[in-house]
C-alpha cells in the first residue's frame, strides 16, 4: 500500500517524500539490518575476551584534533566550550586507570569539508567501534582484529541462513592473518594516493602499517629511530578502502610534547590531558576504532555510505 504511494507521488518532489523513500529504500532497510547484527556480533565478541563496554562521551572540552581538516563543532556548555566528540581517544587513554581492555560504539561529529559529499565513504555523522587495551601491541590489536572480522563474517552468514538477515551469497569469509603492507611499499608499488587502487587491487583485507609520522595525529607512538610510527590502517577490498585505524600509543609526557610541537597543535586546547600525562597517569596501550558504516557497506557490497544509514549526515548538506 504505501509502496505504491510512493510510485505515484513523485518522491523527488518534496523532502518528505525523499526521507520516505529513503527510509523504505530496500537496500538501505537490508543495510541496516546487516549493521544491527554486526555492532551486535562486535560486542558479543569483545565481551567474550574480556572487554568492559563504556557508553559514550559526546562533549568534552578536549577531542582528538584529527589530521584531516575539518570544521570545529563545539557547544557552550555553563560559560565553558565543549567539543562534540570526533574520536574518543583521549577518553578511551585515560579509562585504562579503571580497566585493562575497553570498547565503545562512539558516535561521532566530524564536519568533513563538502566536496566529501561524493567520496561515498564520508559522513559528518558516523559510528565508530572504538577499542583500547592496557599494555597491547600494535600486533596484539591486529590479531584481535582479524578474529573479529572473521567472527562477524560468519555471524553474518548464519543470521542470513536462519532468514534474520538478507546478503549476498557471494559475501566471502576473509582469511587470516591478513597481509601486511607497509605504507612505504604500498608508495613504491602504485604511487602517492595509493590507496583507491590497492583497495582495488586486493581481494582479502589488508592492514597498511608503518605510517610516516607527518601523515598521522600525534598520539600514535612513532617506532624510535625512524620517521614511522608503530601503527596501522585496515584497508578493504573491492574499492572500500580504510574501515579502520589505529596503533601503540604515545604515552609519556615528554614525547606527547614533541609530538604535538611537531605537528603545531594547541597545547591548551588538551590542557586537561596534557596535565595527567605529567602526572604519568596515561597507560602504556595500543588500539584502533573502526567504522561501523564503512564495515556495513563491504559486507553489502554498497557504494554509497548514505545507504547504511537511516538519517545520513552528508557532508555540506543540510539532512534530517
Ligand atoms: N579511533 C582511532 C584510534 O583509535 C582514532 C580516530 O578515529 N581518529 O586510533
């Protein structure tokens, strides 16, 4: 019934009816549904190995600065100036004083610039799956990782084989260990702006490591002796590109202030963090975060990220 007012009343007439076939776009309904299961196969899986799930930090007068450009959010909250969160990672730092192994399903706000609108994997709201553990190695998370995609492939397959979900049969099962590609390699062998292509090129996921110290945010520890840092992207076949980033943490107060010297970020604008790094009270630790809807969108096989949403936030649009 309502499928056929749709036909007859010219959805692209009015921004009601755009939200209403949106919503009741049947790719974008499967998509969603794929989501639900995987954030719940991410969280069975961290649980089982130990990790303690934190809600949200939405505001706080301290955010990751970020390497990309992006437009400041921020509220006033009692006189003082919070920023929306663009990526728990000072929060998910400090938690490790309570807890040896975290993960959050972190909403975040970053305003991308709006030539991103065609990118197909930006949105200036997303969700990312935000993880941190005491003492890890860089390797120790990849590992991790690995398991869990393998874990949420087959979760995927059996919720599609009990009827709760609807994917391709062709959606393959990764294997493991993923390749490692280091970024200097992955330059060598198909220039600068490799990753379009490697991701093209590739038909299993593959982690891009040793990422020049310029190219990343300061708070990704950098190998000693060299200008790389012992950290990594997940990069995704058939052209999905990054779903995932990460690495070993810079902990120490002395090199956090190189670090951010180094890269001409505020001193005061982390003062709060900066201020319990002097106290040594940041842990040693590595991580990564990944994005829920970019991980939506491989295990579719989706071009548009707007199309794992129900309310895509498009980069330079106004959206509901
Ligand atoms: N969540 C990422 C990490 O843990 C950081 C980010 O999203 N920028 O390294």
């Amino acid at each position: 019934m309502k499928e056929e007012r749709l036909k007859t009343q010219k959805p692209e007439s009015s921004l009601s009816w755009q939200t209403y076939g949106h919503l009741t776009d049947p790719q974008v309904r499967q998509a969603v549904s794929v989501q639900s299961e995987l954030i719940w196969l991410s969280q069975s899986f961290l649980r089982n190995e130990g990790f303690v799930q934190l809600l949200p930090t939405i505001i706080s007068p301290i955010t990751d600065p970020l390497n990309n450009e992006v437009d400041e959010a921020s509220i006033n909250c009692y006189d003082n100036r919070y920023r929306l969160t663009q990526s728990m990672i000072f929060h998910k730092q400090l938690s490790l004083n309570a807890y040896e192994k975290i993960f959050i399903v972190s909403p975040n706000i970053r305003l991308e610039r709006p030539f991103k609108a065609s990118t197909g994997v930006h949105l200036f709201e997303f969700t990312q799956i935000d993880l941190e553990v005491r003492n890890g190695s860089r390797e120790d998370i990849m590992d991790l990782i690995e398991h869990l995609t393998v874990y949420i492939a087959c979760g995927l397959k059996e919720s599609a084989l009990n009827g709760r979900i609807d994917i391709s049969s062709e959606m393959s099962i990764p294997t493991i260990p993923f390749e490692k590609v280091s970024y200097r390699q992955a330059e060598d062998r198909f220039g600068r702006g490799f990753e379009v292509q490697l991701s093209r090129e590739i038909k299993n996921p593959v982690w891009l490591t040793d990422v020049p110290v310029t190219k990343r945010e300061f708070y990704d520890r950098l190998k000693d002796g060299t200008s790389v840092l012992d950290d990594m992207d997940l990069i995704l076949p058939q052209g999905h590109g990054e779903v995932l980033s990460g690495g070993r943490r810079e902990h120490e107060y002395d090199r956090i202030i190189r670090r951010i010297e180094m890269k001409g970020v505020s001193q005061d604008s982390l003062r709060w963090y900066l201020d319990l790094a002097r106290e040594g009270l940041i842990p040693p630790s590595s991580g990564c975060g990944f994005g829920v809807e970019r991980l939506t969108k491989y295990f579719c096989g989706i071009d548009d990220i707007a199309q794992t949403r129900l309310f895509p936030k498009v980069p330079g649009t106004l959206c509901l």
